[in-house]
C-alpha cells in the first residue's frame, strides 16, 4: 500500500492518507495549508 504524505505549512504536522485532513489537527489549519511530501525510493 503507497499512501501520500501531507505536510502542515503552518506547523510541520505530517498527515498520512490520500487527502490532506479538513482541520490540521495540531495547530487547526485549513486543508489549503498542506503540501504533498514527495518521498524517494531506495533501490
């Protein structure tokens, strides 16, 4: 399974899923205030 990783702008806050949260739970920014983490494969 490959889920995406959310970065909180805001706070740092990383997010696990497919979709940003709504809410930031740690600091309660808007969905908008979140980035994609790109993560590199180890080969």
């Amino acid at each position: 399974m490959n889920n995406k990783k959310w970065r909180c702008k805001i706070c740092g806050y990383i997010h696990e899923g497919d979709e940003p949260p709504e809410i930031c739970p740690r600091c309660g920014a808007s969905k908008m205030n979140f980035n994609k983490v790109e993560e590199k494969e180890n080969n």
